[in-house]
C-alpha cells in the first residue's frame, strides 16, 4: 500500500488501484499522520488541524471517532499486505505505520531529489537528469489538494512547496550543466510566468538565451525582470543579474565570451530532506 499526497489523496493498493481515504475529516486526520510516518502525531496537534482555534467541547471524543474509521479503512485496503496495524494508538497520540520508508510519494520526491543533488556533486549529471525526471513526475500538486486543510497541513503544504520549487531549481542546474541550453528555455519561460519574483529563475532565462545567441530576447528578458521587481516591489534586480547583463551587452552574440554567464549567478538552493 502506498500514499499519494502530491495532489489528490489517495490510498494505492498491492493491484495499482486507487482508492479514497474516506469522507472529509477522516482523510484529513490520515493526511496529517501521513506527513510524518513513523512519528508520534499528538492529540492536541490533530484538533488543532481538524478544528484550528475553534475546537468543540467534543472535539478529543469526535477526533478518535475519525481515528477509528481511519483505522478501519486502512485495515480493509491493506489487508494481506502487512501483518501489524497501519495506524498506532500511542500514549499522547497516533502514528502511521508504513514499511517502505518510500511508501508515500513525497518521501520518494525527497529521496530522488537528494539521489540527484548528490550525483550532481560526483559530477555525474546524467544520472542526477534521470532522477530529477522520475521525481518531477511524481508531484501532481500541491499536497492533498482534495480535501481541506487547517493551519498544520497548512504550514506542510508550505514547506512542500518551497522544496518543489528548490528541486525545479536543481533540475535546472543539471539540465544547464549537460549543455541543454536550448531545452531548458521553455521550461524557464514557463518557472518565470508561475514564480515572477524568483529572479533566479529570471537570470537562467536571461543566461539561456545570451548562450543560444538569442542576445535581444535576453535584454528583453532583462528588462522584463526590472519592470516586475520595480513596480511590484520597488526593488532592483541583483548585482549578479547586472553583472549578467554586462556580459549580454557585450559584442558576443554567439554567447562566446571568455566568461560564462552561469558564472556569475548564485547556485541554486540545496533540497533538505524531511527529518526520519
């Protein structure tokens, strides 16, 4: 049995089918447990999720109710999989039991995520490519999107997000690092329409296209970025976006100045794994 969080919940069986959690508040109470398995979730922390600073007087009694039937759904979905319960009863609260510490998709991401950063280090850039493509194709949105949410899925869904954007990043690095310069330009086109003010991406955009020969379209890119930093937050791009846009200017049109462009840009975050 494997859980899907990066969009829709859903619970995958042994056959490949997929099924739902349950009914609103049951799946949001599994969810909450599923962002951190094989850790100890505390009752206080779930009827902060399932009710945030509005908890009915039976709210303790409700929240084991929708433990209960989460219980029981798990059971009938992985039943014949797994010889011990899926979901715990601890002393301060509840926990789920998964065997594969890949058993829910964001672990896998996060474990593929950091495969690629560390086979970047080694300098093996293709394979670091095939593990950014598997991880990138995992996510289907934004954490279980399907159902509502309080202030902790809240603030995981956050973090999530941030990490997805830190592995776009990466994926970048690596696709730059193979010398895929003309590939990656729709790809940053596309990160700079959804992120307008990740002037990281912006300055991949602008160092892609000076090294495609493209060097108008990198000044208009160039001045794209000034008019959103400028108007919307009164801001002016980054020394290093300047000093990129010295070698633009430069009389180089096929991209071949003695300096890189990529030189003179920061590199990009490192992905953190959620602790184990």
């Amino acid at each position: 049995m494997r859980l899907r969080l990066l969009g829709p919940f859903l619970v995958v069986t042994a056959d490949g089918t997929a099924h739902t959690p349950g009914p609103p508040k049951v799946a949001q109470a599994l969810a909450l447990l599923a962002t951190q398995p094989g850790q100890v979730v505390g009752s206080d922390t779930l009827v902060r999720e399932l009710w945030r600073e509005s908890p009915p007087r039976t709210a303790l009694a409700t929240a084991q109710t929708h433990i209960h039937h989460a219980r029981r759904r798990l059971d009938e979905l992985s039943a014949g999989e797994t010889s011990r319960p899926v979901l715990i009863t601890c002393p301060s609260g509840y926990m789920l039991h998964l065997e594969d510490h890949q058993a829910t998709d964001v672990r896998e991401l996060e474990d593929l995520v950091l495969r690629a950063d560390a086979e970047l280090g080694r300098g093996d850039a293709e394979t670091a490519a095939a593990h950014m493509k598997r991880a990138l194709a995992i996510r289907r949105g934004p954490l279980v999107s399907n159902i509502p949410v309080g202030h902790v899925l809240a603030g995981r869904r956050a973090r999530l997000e941030e990490l997805y954007v830190q592995a776009l990043e990466l994926h970048i690095e690596i696709t730059v690092r193979l010398g895929r310069y003309r590939e990656v330009i729709p790809e940053l086109r596309l990160l700079v329409h959804d992120h307008p003010h990740h002037e990281w991406f912006h300055g991949h955009l602008i160092a892609a296209l000076h090294r495609c020969g493209r060097r108008t379209e990198a000044l208009q890119a160039y001045r794209a970025l000034e008019r959103i930093l400028g108007e919307e937050l009164g801001l002016s791009p980054l020394p290093s976006t300047r000093r990129l846009m010295d070698l633009v200017l430069e009389p180089n049109p096929d991209g071949s100045a003695a300096e890189p462009p990529w030189s003179v840009l920061p590199r990009a975050g490192r992905p953190a794994a959620t602790p184990r």
